[in-house]
C-alpha cells in the first residue's frame, strides 16, 4: 500500500489529540490543541491543520497518510457532523468531516468514541481476526461499539450502539439515568454506577474501608473501591460482583441480539476485573438462552495501555 | 436474468410446503408432503425432490429456477443444518441443504421461519427499500428477524435474532417462559402472553365478555379477545393496550442497538392492530432515548393476507 500511516483524532471536551499511526498500530507522533480555545469551527479546523502538518512532515508529507478518522462526542459517520454535543464549543449541526476533508485533501471519517473503540480493538486490539463482537466501554457513562460481520453498526441514522442507554431494570425505583430515564445499563455499570452499588451497600451500616474514607472526608471513587477490594474489603468485592453480575446478565441480553463470538471490555473500572470478570460470566452462561451457553468469550481491551482513542479513530481508515 | 423464478420451502413440524415464487412475488404453483412421513431424513429430502420436481416442469424446468430457500425452526444458515429442532422428526444435525443441494443440483440456503420473514419484507412486503429494520413474528412465541445495512444478523453462530428472549421484566415473579427463564419478551407478547395478561386482569373479578367465555368453558385466545375488544369491552380493551406498551417500550430498547427505520409486525394478535399500535407508538416515543423520538416507523407486514413463509423462504435467495 501507498500509505503506510494513518492519523487517528481524540476529539475531547478539553483535548484534541493528534496521532500518526503505523501499520502495527504504533503511534510514531502526536500533538494536541485545547478544544475550547477554538469557538468558532472554522478556526477550530484551521488550527487542526496547524497541528497536523508538521507531524505529517514528520512521516516524510501528507503523501504517505491514507485517511484520517475522529471519535468524537455525538458525532455522526453518515452525515459526517458532530450533533449538538454538550461538552463541546459549538452548536447545532457541525460540518467537521466536510471542512477538514476539504483542508487536507484526504478521506476523513467520524465516529463517536465507543464505535472508534471497537474499530481498534478489531485493527489492532483483542479483536483482531474477529467479524462478531461487541465492545463496551465502562467510563462516566457506558459506551458501546457493535461490529457485525465485520462491519460496525451504525443504523439507519448513524446513532445504534447505545447499549448503555438499554433499560436493563424496570423496577419503578431503578436508578434514575442523566438521561432522565430510569434503569438505563450505565446507571449500574459505569464508574459512577459501581459507587452508586457501593454507597447503597454501604446504607446497611456493614464495617468497610469505605466507610473510613467517607468518614475522612474523602469522595469514593472505583480506583478506591478496588483498592479496597485488594485489601479484602468484603463490601468493596461484593461491588465488584454486583457489577460484573449486572453485565453478564445484560451481556446475555445483547446475545439475543447478535450473538458475538466475545465481549470486549474497556475502561478504568476493568481494572478491578479480577473481581468482575468470574462474576460476570458465571451470570452470563447461567441467565443466557441454553443455545448460547459456553459460547461466548469475555476479553479486556488490548489498547488500556496505549492510547486507544487515537488508535480507534485511525482504525476507521484502515 | 436467465432465472426468472425461485423456490421458497415452508418447513413446519406438520406439513412442508413448496412454492415457486416469480419476480413478483406471486405464487404461481405449490405443493406440499407431510414432514412427520418422513423419519429418516434421506426419505423426506426424497421426497421434497418428487414434490417439487413437477413444480419446476410446470415453469418450464430446473434451468428457469434462481434457487430455493427453505424456513425450517432451529435452522441455521451458516452450516446448512437443522440442529435439535424439537417439533421435526429428525435427530441431532440435519444436514439438509448438503442433502437438497446435491440432488437438485441449484442453490439452497435455509433460515429460521422469522428471518425468512424479515427477508420477505425486505424483497416482497413493507420493507422493500430499507435497509435498516426488525420483523417481529408474534405467534405462539416471539420471533425476530434483524436487517442491517441490507444484510440479516445471523451473528456467529448463526443464532442471532432471538429477541423473543431478551428478558424485559427483571422481577423475580416475572412470567415464567418456556425456555425456563423469567421475563422474556414472548411471554408478554406472543399470542400466549396476551391471554396471560387478560387472565391477569380478569383476576380483579371486573366485569368483562371473557369471563362469560370462561363460564361457557371456553378457551380463551387472542381472536376471542379481540372480538371482545370490537364489542368494546374494556378489560380486553385494555390486555391490547398493555401488550402494545410492552412492544413498546421493548421496541425502545431494540432500537439503542440497531437504530432500524421501521419495525414491522407480523401474525395472528396483529390483527388487533387498532387496539395495539395507539399504545406501541405512544409508549416507545414516550421511553426511548430522547435522541431517536419520533425516528421510526411501526408497520404491520404485508405478507399477512400472502404466503408469508413461503415468500419469505424465496427472497432469501432473490
């Protein structure tokens, strides 16, 4: 092939990064711009182009890049728009694919972070030679990127893959969502979803390490969850179980639909997988349809470790 | 195109049906065995041969036939193979399109009666031009048939689809479902599930038709409660309204993963459609997740008045 690097974009509330990225997955130069210093988007792209130039330069010219994919917030692959993001400067409809194709003369693609996942772990992931996965991302809210056949799934709008808006508890009381709706998957099963599990274990008044840290003053967070978990902390791993029950059982939903040969699983939470993971598949082969038993793999994310938002975007151009 | 016909096979666990399909979709000729004559399955692919063989005569002979396609329960469209199938006389794994395929010397794919269906629409019935949408069989279960970018989920192992399974009420006195788990979607919406929540209401002791029907010693079935729902009744009035928000809100989860332009509905309880469809669309508008409102169309199949299953089969070689 003619172009042996591709350029991955992290579009973030406050950072927008920029990588070259090699055949195997190596990001051989970055850069970054702070998204909110640029309201106006045509200054935004300007100073993207600005930012990348001299990284292509780097790799010998913008000849030897073929594509460059974005994930970004409520971005859309069809229209090729970011729509009405919150955390980002600009309203309404923005035309990002359009202007930076135009500027740089290249293929540009958008995703949201989550389905940009998925195409990394599937180019240079945990998911290489897969065609049937899904991955579910475990940060403030839960994501998720559905390929089928080795295609990602978009939809008929360019918004499938919001797997962590699935109503998985249909109890009146179920977790109110930032959604404004009850019992959505992310409520139970995001970061702030497994400090949610744990104050509400907490209300009974059972000893834990956590407790002693409330009592200092201090606001309870997953990494402290696990480490109490790996001090023994009985409630801390009894968390851990309750969320790893709540994905198998809602992981044994999603089979119904689309039956993946495994589930990939990314975030700081899955740091705790330890005590997740044999929950989670001891739900998930009990609750799952008989057929599906013992057939599905459970992995973590080969990209934790490397900057997997960046490699994603690239991998929607490889 | 030098093929101008298909044929499209009716596999049940009563009779098997043959049609042969033209570009129209019409049936211009069919004929039928009786599948439990046939316990040894090289006697019923035998058979199959001598059923359809004057069919294709009648058309003018095997070199005017596309291919067929058979709708067969428990089929799988990866191996060719009917696998455990219950209500078939046959044993273990079928290898019935091996079988038929060597002896009729053309192309033959099966499929499961409901992704048979969602391929009929898509070639032959509401869904011609899209793309993106899910058929949901409403019998004695709840079948689905889930259409991608133009392509049918089979997932990885062939199983994929199965949204009569998802489990939508997680309550641990949830309606127990034949397949030995609680709270799948069937039991609420299959013909079943909608006499189990009129027998539900009619516990209350309210006054209501169907409990002069029950007096009378009569079974009760969703036709019943429909002519009873004509007659205004209001409890049966109600059993439509509560299975059309249970459609509903499950159609609200479905769509957070594929994002399909239409559901389309097909079976027996469609035919209280006007009682139905007011509280579907209502209560999925009402529940999805706000950015998909007011996105889809719910259709009813147009297939229903046709032969369905033996169209379906067809398209899945058009």
């Amino acid at each position: 092939m003619s172009h042996p690097y591709l350029i991955g974009v992290d579009l973030g509330g406050t950072n927008t990064v920029f990588g070259i990225v090699d055949y195997n997955g190596n990001i051989v130069c970055e850069s970054s711009i702070k998204t909110q210093s640029y309201p106006d988007i045509h200054e935004f792209v300007e100073a993207c182009v600005r930012s990348i130039t001299p990284l292509m330069n780097q790799v010998g010219g913008r000849q030897f890049i073929g594509g460059m994919g974005i994930g970004a917030p409520n971005a859309n692959f069809y229209t090729g728009t970011i729509e009405e993001a919150p955390n980002l400067p600009w309203k309404g409809k923005v035309p990002l694919v359009q202007l930076l194709s135009e500027l740089l003369g290249m293929k540009v693609v958008i995703t949201n972070d989550a389905n940009a996942a998925a195409m990394g772990e599937m180019v240079y992931g945990a998911a290489r030679g897969m065609r049937h996965f899904v991955v579910i991302t475990l940060g403030t809210g839960v994501g998720s990127g559905i390929v089928i056949d080795g295609q990602l799934v978009y939809g008929s709008d360019g918004f499938a893959g919001e797997l962590g808006h699935m109503i998985i508890d249909t109890s009146p009381h179920a977790r109110l969502c930032s959604c404004g709706r009850r019992g959505c998957f992310e409520t139970y099963c995001s970061a702030r979803g497994i400090i949610w599990t744990a104050k509400e274990l907490m209300e009974s008044g059972r000893p834990t390490l956590l407790q002693e840290l409330a009592d200092q003053g201090k606001e309870l967070s997953a990494l402290e969850i696990y480490k109490a978990a790996r001090q023994g902390d009985e409630l801390a791993i009894e968390t851990f179980r309750r969320t790893g029950e709540t994905l198998g059982a809602t992981c044994a939903n999603i089979t119904t639909f689309c039956s993946p040969e495994a589930y990939i699983f990314f975030g700081g939470p899955m740091r705790s997988h330890e005590f997740i993971m044999p929950a989670l598949k001891e739900t998930y082969n009990r609750s799952v349809l008989p057929i599906y038993r013992n057939r599905c793999q459970f992995l973590l994310s080969e990209l934790m470790d490397r900057n997997a938002a960046v490699l994603g975007a690239a991998a929607l151009v490889a």
